[in-house]
C-alpha cells in the first residue's frame, strides 16, 4: 500500500479532551484495600511499598528506568471505533502525548492497536516509549503482534524507533520515568475465580467506592501458561455480537515468561473507560492481549505499579460501543434502555388516550423495526442507535418494553416526568451510566418500581 494512501495521524490536540484529577491514596492505604481481597483469590499473597527496580534491566527491557514523576493513566479511542468494522481514520501517534499531558521526558507504556499502517494489517500494540522534551524519541522499545493471514500463528515484530503510532484504541500509563517508591504485588497460586488484574481493580473498587484510583505499570508472569488474544486483519463483515468477536479474535495459550504492560482504573466517573487493559510481550515470540491464567496452581505474578494522579480522555466517542468485554451486560442494558424510553416518547401521545392502544403501537412498532434496521431512524429519529442492534437485544427491548408499559397501567401514571425529563435532556445520543441511573431513579420514584433487574430481561 503507498504511503499516500494512507490515513495521516490524527492531531491529538484537535479531538476531545478530558482531564480529571483522580483520588490519589497513600500506598499503605492501597495495600490495606488489596491485601483482604487478593488473598481471597491467590494461595500467597504480598503488597509492599518498595523502591522500583531498574525497569530497563531484564526481565522488563523497558523504555526508562522506573514510573514516578506526574504519573498519569490516558484512555484513547474506543472499541467502537473497530466494532462492528474499523474506522480507519483513528489513527495516532504517542509523540503528541506530551502536548495532551503537558509532561516533557514522558515514558508511555500500555496497551492498545497496533499502527496497522506500518504493520499491512491490524495488530496488537505494547506501547514502550521514552520521549525527551521535545517530542523526540530517546527510545522505542514498542512491540506488535500480529496473525500469520496463512497458517494463523503469532507473528512478533520489534516497531522501529521513529514509529510511534498506533490505532483505534488504547491505554497508557505516562510518567517521566523517574526511579521512585511503587507497589510490588505477588501473587501465588491462585484459587480464586478472579484473574490478576481484575482481582485488583475490584479490590480497589470496594474499597474506594465511587472515588476512583488508577494503577499502571508492569507486570510479570513468571509460571503458568496465559489465555491470550491475537486480533485478526479488520473484518470485513460487521461483528455485531460478543460471538462474533470471539470468533474473529484469534486466542492462544501463551508460554510464560510473560511482560505486561497496562493500566486499571477502579471506578469510571461516566467518560466510557476502559476498566482495565494489559497486553504481555516476550522474547519467545508469544504475546497479546492477556485475558487470564490457564495453570492457576503454578501460577506467579509481580507487578509493580505505581498510582495515576491524574485521567486524560481522548476522543471519547459520542455513542459508546453495544458491546464491550469487560463490562458487557452493563453496556447492553443502558443501550435498551435508552431505546426503550425513546419509543415509549415517541409513543406517548397514544398512552393518554387509550392504554391498550398504547401497549398494542409500542409492541407492534419496535417488532417492524427488529426485521427492518433501514427504518431505524423513522423510528427513533433522534439518534442511530439502532445502527447495530442485533436480534437478540431487539427482543429485549420488546419484552422490557411490555414490562414498563404494565407498570404504568397498574400505577396509572401519566408520562408527564419522563416526558420533561427527555424534553430537558438535550443530547440523548449518549448511553452511559449516568443516563441508565437517570432512567432508572425516574421509573423507581414515579412508577414506584423499587427494583427492576434487567440482567433477567
Ligand atoms: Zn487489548
């Protein structure tokens, strides 16, 4: 493919920007949070406060010595960005890092696509990256992985020094990369449902609630084999399910020893994060995305991480994805809800008049739409929503849909509030927490609905 073919790096400065300042514990406090909760998924178990070996030395070959100095978790992009088919214009570049973050000397590590347009195809990123303080680069040590088109094996590749883009989606730990106090965790044999990651990012979450806290680092897994994934080239047809992505992931079972390189974030204060990502690399020729252990009795993992003390969101897309890995149920809820109350406004005039007419018009419109996604926009005029709705959520959103309206008639409740509630909310194209949680405290005090449990929907 010629180079003028090919997408130009998007301005970084030109796309939405947010900062937010995150909560920022002692690390004692951390280890309090971790310890009790760790130890209910790993046999052995030990969080301490130490100084952060040098970084640069095997087993780790990283960029910079260690993870101090205006540390910083950024979430760029979004899976809907490759999901239902890739947006090839995202395209970015980690030397525009110090302009969004306004740290010079900037060490990036983390997870993410790869630069499909060096690679020829799509590809799994370990950014590992020392800029100097004027966006030079001191030192590349980013890695990619990618499937062979022909016999489906890993494909490792070294990026050059001079490229530093990458694509879509992704997350970095940003610091200076300075020698400082960090957490060292090791965990043992684990006997616990949880993978390593996750089990210390609900930790956090239960213990610090809604006030988030961001880890980064490196993490190294010495035994077992790990459940990795390997992105295929883009799909060429849309993957509308989490089916269709399993399908179209290629996963392997990876040969330790294992560096992975990441962040977590405990609580999203609403801008569609990315909860947790690490991606591992090696020097065998294995890595990618990690996903969990696969020989938890011989298990080992270090990390060590430091904390985030600030967020940076870039280019938060308008509607968040259908479906996400981490957080599927969630996602899937909020999005039917969302359509739910859009037809029941659309419908409201029928609900004052006669109710059964009401019941009859909001079934009836959403099942002609579910075989008929071309009328998507007749139908829900204020957003596209529907673009990529499946089968299956379509039959959610008419069984929810039975429901609200029988709770209506049974508390005989006009649609007065939810009515000046849309009429208040002037871009309902987001489906977020904060939307869902709306919804539902409207339908809980005006319906008197106490609980509804959706996941059962
Ligand atoms: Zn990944």
């Amino acid at each position: 493919m010629a180079d003028s073919c090919l997408p130009a790096s998007l301005d970084m400065n030109s796309l939405p920007i947010v900062r937010i300042d995150l909560n920022v514990p002692p690390l004692d406090q951390i280890i309090e949070a971790l310890l009790p909760e760790l130890s209910k998924n790993f046999k052995t178990v030990s969080v301490d406060v130490v100084q952060c070996p040098n970084l640069t030395c095997p087993p780790f070959n990283l960029a910079a010595e260690g993870l101090n100095g205006d540390e910083t978790v950024i979430d760029i992009g979004s899976p809907s960005f490759l999901l239902p088919l890739v947006n090839l214009s995202k395209v970015y570049d980690i030397r525009d890092f110090t302009k969004v973050t306004g740290t010079d000397s900037l060490f990036v590590i983390g997870a993410g696509a790869g630069p499909w347009p060096h690679a020829g195809v799509n590809c799994e990123f370990i950014g590992n990256v020392q800029l100097t303080s004027n966006d030079s680069i001191k030192n590349n040590s980013s890695h990619i992985y990618k499937v062979d088109l022909q016999t489906e094996s890993q494909v490792h590749n070294h990026l050059p020094q001079d490229e530093t883009r990458f694509a879509l989606l992704a997350n970095f730990f940003t610091s200076r990369g300075l020698k400082g106090q960090v957490l060292k965790i090791v965990c043992e044999t684990r006997n616990g449902p949880l993978d390593f990651v996750t089990s210390i990012r609900q930790a956090l979450a239960k213990y610090f609630g809604n006030k988030p806290v961001g880890l980064g680092g490196v993490i190294l897994i010495e035994t077992s084999k790990v459940k990795v994934h390997v992105m295929r080239d883009f799909s060429k047809t849309p993957l509308h399910s989490e089916t269709d992505l399993n399908n179209w992931l290629k996963f392997y079972e990876a040969d330790t020893p294992l560096v992975g390189l990441g962040y977590l974030v405990s609580h999203d204060p609403d801008l569609d994060l990315r909860p947790q990502h690490f991606h591992l690399f090696s020097n065998h020729g294995v890595g990618g995305h990690y996903h969990y252990d696969t020989e938890p009795t011989t298990v080992k993992y270090t990390a060590y991480l430091n904390v985030a003390k600030k967020l940076i969101r870039v280019d938060q897309p308008e509607i968040a994805p259908l479906f996400d890995q981490n957080n599927n149920n969630h996602i899937m809820n909020s999005q039917f809800l969302f359509i739910t109350f859009c037809s029941l406004s659309l419908n409201n005039h029928y609900y004052n008049q006669n109710c059964l007419l009401s019941r009859s018009y909001s079934v009836i419109s959403i099942a002609t739409v579910a075989p008929s996604l071309q009328q998507r926009n007749d139908f829900c005029p204020r957003t596209n929503l529907l673009n990529n709705c499946t089968q299956q959520l379509l039959l959610k959103i008419v069984f929810l849909h039975i429901k609200i309206i029988e709770i209506i008639d049974d508390n005989n409740c006009s649609m007065n509030t939810l009515n000046t509630w849309y009429a208040n909310c002037q871009t309902p194209s987001r489906l977020d927490r904060q939307f869902t949680d709306d919804l539902l405290s409207i339908l809980s005090n005006t319906l008197t609905v106490r609980t509804m449990n959706f996941t059962q929907v």
